[in-house]
C-alpha cells in the first residue's frame, strides 16, 4: 500500500514526477512478515489466506522499503522505496522495473495457509457456521492439491 505515496509538505527536486507512471512494481516482504497480525489482518483475510515464499535471488534485484519521514526524495525511486514508518511491520522489499515485458522469475519455494480459529476448542462448531472459512477451507485444499502435484512443500501457519 501508499506506493509512491508522500506529502506534499515534502522537498521534491528535480524529479519528474510522471515518470512514476512507468514502472512496474512487485511487493514482497521478507520472512519477519509472517509472524506479524497485522499483515495476515490485512492482506491475508484475517487469517483465511496464505503466505507464498519465494526464492529471492538475486537479492540484487530488490530495492529494501525504508521507513521514516523522509522529507526530501531526490529520484523516483526514492519515492517508490519510502514510505511512513506506520508501514515499518510490512519488512517490505521492491522489485522495480520500467520494462513492460520483464517479469520477476519467481520460484515458489513454499505455501503457509492460514488457520484461523483451529486453536480454539469450539473450532468444529465455528466451522458448521461460518461460510466464508468454509470457502477458504475447501479453497485451500484444492491449492494443497495443485501444491503437491507441482511438488511445492506446504505448511499450516499458526498465529500465536
């Protein structure tokens, strides 16, 4: 969220601004990410998602996100890789390009699901009656499905 996002009260110098419109940007955010609450509250549908790991590398490819107000961005990829220090949970990294017909070459690695509300002892009960979880349910077993057929590992991820 807020790519290219920043306040107006902010220095901007000699940075053409359209030029933003361009690129092309990938998000990801590195392994702290997926302990965080908030991150499988907001993108991960409290919990009814998943995390794909990937591999990184080159690592060279990825401008890290730096969180802070900042207030003077010198280049458009400055503005592409700052943003509020609101957003410092995301551990985010940036995978940029102005190339329309460049693709990051990701490679799964592993798929985390979600399991919202297994630990709690009325899980049986809460699954009887809760549609949406079991949607995400039957939806995550058909991905499981694909997973081993294309021989990625899969894990359950339990928030604590």
């Amino acid at each position: 969220m807020n790519e290219g996002v920043f306040p107006v009260s902010q220095k901007i110098h000699n940075v053409n601004l359209n030029l933003k419109l361009e690129y092309r940007i990938c998000s990801f955010s590195d392994t702290n990410a997926l302990s965080s609450q908030l991150m499988w509250g907001h993108y991960a549908a409290a919990g009814m998602g998943v995390a794909i790991e990937i591999d990184a590398s080159p690592v060279s490819l990825f401008e890290e996100v730096k969180y802070g107000e900042k207030d003077r961005h010198n280049s458009v990829v400055e503005i592409l890789t700052n943003k509020s220090s609101q957003w410092n949970y995301e551990y985010e990294w940036r995978y940029l390009t102005t190339n329309p017909d460049k693709y990051f070459p990701a490679k799964i690695t592993k798929v985390y699901f979600g399991t919202p509300y297994q630990h709690l002892s009325n899980y049986e009960d809460i699954i009887v009656r809760h549609n949406r979880l079991k949607k995400y349910l039957q939806r995550s077993a058909t991905l499981r499905e694909e997973c081993d057929k294309s021989n990625i590992p899969c894990d359950n991820y339990q928030l604590s």
